[in-house]
C-alpha cells in the first residue's frame, strides 16, 4: 500500500457542502467482489485490499490514518419537485485516489451507514441492489459509456429491512467526482454566492482545467457540462440503457453515469419503455432521456446565474447567455447520437436519407417487438444478403422490405463488405446486462450464497463486442415466464 493514500480537496471547499462522519463498523465484514483491474489503474495493492486492514476499509468499519472521511451535502429536484436538502444519506467519501494516469478519483462507500442527511433511513444497503449497480456499472464500462465505477462488492454480515428481511452489503465506488447539479442547487437556493464560485472554481480546476483563465469561465463550465451531458445520453439511447432516476442530484457534472438503482438495458425495443418502479408516469422512459436531461440542465444554469453575470455585462445578458447555452443541446445530441445509429447500421459516410432510414428501422423494430441489442448487432451479418435478422420481427417481410433500400444504400459505401460488418460488430454489442440476467444472478446469491452466476455475468460483460461462442446462451432475450418488467431502487 502507498504511503499516503488519499487527498481531500473537496474537503477545502466551504463547510457547508460536507460533513465529517465517522466510520460505521458493521459486524461481519466479508470481501465478495474485488475488481482487481480497477485497483491496479488506482495504484492501489490488491493484496493489502484483500487484508484485513484492506477489508476493514472497503467495509467503512475502520480507515487509514490519512482518509477524512465526509457525506456531501446536495439539493436536487426529485421526480420534477425540489428538495432544498438531500445529501449522502448512506455513503461516505473517503477521500480521492490520484490514479494511473494523474487523474484524480473520488472513493465513495456507499451502503456505508447513517450521516447527518440520513433522513431517518438506516444508511444501509441489501446485497440485491449493490449487485446491480456493480454489475451495470462494469458492463457500462466495457462497452465504452462514461461510468462510475465499482472497485469492491462487501457483505456487512447484517440485515436490512425493506419490505422483507435482506442481507446486507456495501460497494466501494469510483468517480471521477459526485459533483452533482444538486450540488449547485443546494448552495444556489440558500443564495450562497461565494459558495457557488468556489464550487465552480473547483469544478473547472478539476473536470475542465482548459477553462481556468479564460474570460468567461461559468458559462464555458455551463457548456461543457452541456455538452458531456448529451453525449452520455446518446450513447445510453445507442444501446438501449434506460437510467430510471434521472433526478437533478442523480445528474454529475464530470457527464459520468452516476446513481444506478432501478435502471436496465432494454430486451424488445419500444420507445416507451420504463422499468423503475417509482417512475410510474414515465417521466424516465427510454424515450423521455434527452428532453428530461436538458430541463435538468436548466436547472443547472438557473443554479448558475448569480455567477454568471460575472462573465456578462449584466443579468439580463447571463440570463440569455445561459438559455443560448442550453439551447445547444439538441445540437450536441444529435451529433452524437446521429453518428452512432449510421454506424449502427453500417453507414460510415453521411449521405441523404441515413437518418430517415434509420428511423424506419426503429419504427419497424417498435412495432414488431425486436430485440434491440440482437437486431443492430445481427445487421452485421446482413450486408451481403439476407441472414437471421428478420426473425427478430413478428412480421419478417416488413424487415425484408427495409432491408432492400438499405442495401441499396450500402452499395453506394465506400468501404469494402468485410470491413464494414468488422466495424458494425465494434459498435454494436453482443451481450448487455439484460435484467433477467441480473435478477438470476442477485436471487442465487441472496436466497443460497451462490455467486458463480454473479462472476460468470461479469465475465462475460468484460467483453460486450467479442465473439464468445461458448456463451451464447448470454445473447437470447427473456423468455416470457424469465421478463423483468419492474426493478426497484433499493433504498
């Protein structure tokens, strides 16, 4: 283990933003899960990780000398209404990592116990829920999506209580920060004007260093978060993730995916697809996560005002700079997401028509209930003729018909047939975290202790785009009776 392991700089931010919480000790902490690779890039020993000592601070029960640990303090609109205070009510930042590759990383427990934002919880968490977000979060990864991540899965030994009795555990994640927009709006509604420049001052000195110095810093920092934002969620639409709870304080300004709870990976493509089970009026559909992210995004600015006439000539400027600002959105997501469904379909030049046949395959799949993940990467196989595509569809010649005029498109692609489909398999993956596989894995580890399925899931994740033909059982979409239609956030 490195002599010193942690820095604090969010801690030199004013007090109001944390709390200094002690450790929790839970009575039986085990090591389930190390993610060896994620603590190598840290630097970090896996062996003394393994250690009691390395257990010991994995579980929150006891730090290293140098870790401080705090709860951050946000605000955040939840489900459209606004919560003045909020905060890690069951994690701890233990301090940042300073990776690899220079890059600082916030370690966070979470499911470590209660802090000052608890809100009457137990501070918590069930093994069912850490699990997921373990699982989600490292198939995110691999497939190349900005994402926290998970260094560890530990069991606590001990219960919690939700609408039954579970067994307990803990994750010990890894961001590149949990800024949140909740953490502008918490400072923003109690007219902490100070607090606001220094929490962009470190924002910008910590995610976008290239603005420090430039003539307007707050609007260029409103940008790039805008810009980061929309990217994230094209690639989430480009692979079918729907997030769940795309609440303000789930939202990180680094544009990492940040807060997996009720989220899954769509089977049958259909626009309006939820799984949240506290999303009953679909607010965070599949579909609804771009137009949701940019009045999330509004929030953000409106946070930002107080600051942002100090980069216009008045309030009024800000106030149109700001709306200008998000205004590019749409621009910023339609680049990216634009480009990934033609390559999606193999289109690799920008011609007339793409998008709109693109859309017609959407429509189709829609309509006649296609696996999304199946359908996109089977199209590979497609290019010089009819292959099994069409079997995803209830209707087959309706996908034969579009199938025609997409070749027709294909032939006038410069690239060469073999190349293409190479480059289509490169974009469009093989295995995703499908829900009925979580569940499987969660329940056989809950109910008996079994986590061969668990290992085997993550396994095969590892690898979304390869060819790995001994588990192609990892590829079929639920059965009826195997459909996840709801998953729960587990708090």
């Amino acid at each position: 283990m490195r002599t010193a392991m942690f820095q604090h700089s969010y801690a030199s931010l004013p007090e109001q933003l944390f709390a200094h919480t002690d450790p929790s000790p839970v009575s039986a902490p085990r090591l389930l899960k190390l993610n060896e690779n994620l603590a190598t890039e840290l630097g970090l020993d896996n062996s003394w990780l393994r250690s009691p000592a390395g257990i010991e601070m994995l579980a929150g029960t006891r730090f290293p000398d140098d870790a401080r640990p705090i709860a951050q303090a946000y605000a955040g609109h939840q489900f459209g209404i606004f919560v003045p205070q909020l905060g890690d009510g069951r994690a701890l930042l233990v301090g940042e990592i300073l990776d690899s590759s220079g890059q600082l990383r916030d370690l966070q427990l979470k499911g470590s116990g209660p802090t000052r934002f608890s809100r009457n919880g137990d501070g918590r968490a069930a093994l069912g829920p850490m699990m997921r977000e373990y699982i989600v979060s490292e198939a995110m990864h691999a497939l190349g999506i900005p994402t926290t991540r998970t260094l560890a899965l530990v069991a606590t030994g001990e219960q919690v209580y939700r609408e039954t009795k579970l067994p307990g555990a803990l994750i010990a994640r890894v961001a590149a920060s949990h800024i949140r927009v909740g953490t502008f709006q918490y400072l923003a509604v109690r007219e902490d004007v100070t607090g606001l420049k220094a929490l962009a001052d470190y924002s910008i000195a910590r995610h976008y260093p290239h603005l420090v110095d430039t003539p307007a810093p707050y609007l260029g920092l409103l940008d790039e978060v805008v810009a980061a934002q929309a990217r994230l969620v094209a690639h989430w639409m480009l692979v079918g993730f729907i997030h769940g709870v795309l609440n303000t304080d789930n939202v990180a300004i680094s544009g990492e995916t940040i807060d997996y709870g009720p989220c899954a990976f769509m089977d049958a493509y259909h626009p309006a697809t939820v799984f949240s089970s506290i999303d009953r009026q679909g607010r965070y559909a599949y579909v609804n996560q771009p137009r949701i992210t940019v009045w999330n995004l509004a929030r953000l600015a409106e946070a930002l005002l107080p600051i942002l006439s100090d980069d216009a000539d008045s309030a009024d400027e800000a106030f149109e700079q700001a709306k200008a600002t998000i205004g590019k959105f749409q621009a910023y997501y339609e680049a990216a997401f634009h480009e990934g469904i033609r390559h999606k379909i193999g289109l690799f030049s920008e011609q007339p028509g793409d998008l709109d046949l693109a859309a017609e395959l959407l429509d189709l799949m829609a309509r006649n209930s296609a696996d999304f993940t199946l359908t996109f990467r089977d199209l590979a196989g497609e290019v010089d003729g009819p292959g099994a595509v069409r079997n995803h569809f209830i209707d087959p010649a309706a996908f034969d018909g579009w199938a025609r005029r997409w070749r027709e498109r294909l032939a006038r692609e410069p690239e060469h047939s073999d190349d293409r489909a190479a480059r289509m398999r490169a974009v469009n993956p093989k295995y995703i975290a499908r829900n009925h596989r979580v569940e499987a894995a969660i329940v056989a580890a809950t109910d008996s202790g079994d986590f061969e399925p668990f290992e085997k899931l993550l396994a095969v994740l590892a690898h979304p785009y390869d060819e790995q033909p001994e588990m192609e059982e990892y590829t079929r979409p639920p059965a009826n009776e195997e459909r996840v239609l709801q998953t729960f956030c587990g708090t």
